[in-house]
C-alpha cells in the first residue's frame, strides 16, 4: 500500500506551531514564547493541550500593528 504524505503550504493553514511560525515570520522562537507570555489570552493565540499555536491570519494583523517586536 502506499501512502503519500500531503503537505500543506505554510501559507495556507489555519495556525502555526512556534517552529513553522520562526521559520515563516523570521522571529526567533524565543522571542515568540515571549509574545505569547506577554499576550496572554489574545485572539491570535491557540492552546492545544500544552503546545501552543499561533493564529496565522491574527497574528499577522497583530504584527501589522506592531511597532517593535
């Protein structure tokens, strides 16, 4: 049986872990662990069990607005 793998494009999903997020918006994941703590309970933050998610299309508004990060 062979079983293909479907990969999808950073660009098109819903949410991010931190990794895809550091690689994608080129913010250390240090640094993004430190937005999560310093947002908490913000939209574009997703809690799945221990690990978190950022929002992709909600962060990227947060990051339109911000002036540092």
């Amino acid at each position: 049986m062979n079983h293909t793998e479907k990969t999808i494009p950073v660009w098109k999903k819903y949410s991010l872990n931190v990794s895809e997020a550091a690689e994608y918006y080129g913010i250390g994941e240090k640094r993004l662990r430190q937005i999560v703590g310093e947002n908490e309970g913000a939209d574009f933050i997703l809690e799945v069990g221990s690990h978190i998610r950022f929002k992709r299309k909600l962060f990227e508004d947060y990051l339109d607005t911000a002036s540092t990060v």
